[in-house]
C-alpha cells in the first residue's frame, strides 16, 4: 500500500458472489487511488463445494483465506 491509497476489501464466500463481484475487483486493481484485499472464504475453501482459492487470485489481487 502506497501513500494516499485507500484500502478496500472485498469479501467473497463462494463462486456465486465472486462472479458478480470480479468487476468490481478488477477495477479497483486498475484505479492506483485504492489497494485492494479479497478475503476469500467458506465454499471458495471447501473442496467438496469446489472451492478453489486460486480462482479468486487470479484477479491479480492479494488474497487472504479465512477459515
């Protein structure tokens, strides 16, 4: 995060929210006025949902997994 960047986070829970969101996401990784973190977690961490943390990082953004 650099100086006069705000963070933003964005929560995504399973494959259903993320799609939606990943607009909202690509764009505030293209505008320097934010640093984004998505904070992926409940089906996106469960294997049997098909969950996949690293689906959601390849929006290019840091991604923290909570369990």
């Amino acid at each position: 995060m650099t100086a006069g960047t705000l963070r933003v986070v964005v929560v995504t829970g399973s494959r259903a929210d993320h799609g939606p969101l990943r607009p909202l996401i690509r764009g505030l990784r293209d505008d320097p006025r934010f640093d984004p973190l998505v904070v992926a977690c409940g089906g996106h961490l469960d294997p049997r949902q098909g969950g996949d943390p690293a689906v959601v990082a390849a929006d290019g953004v840091p991604v923290t997994a909570v369990d």
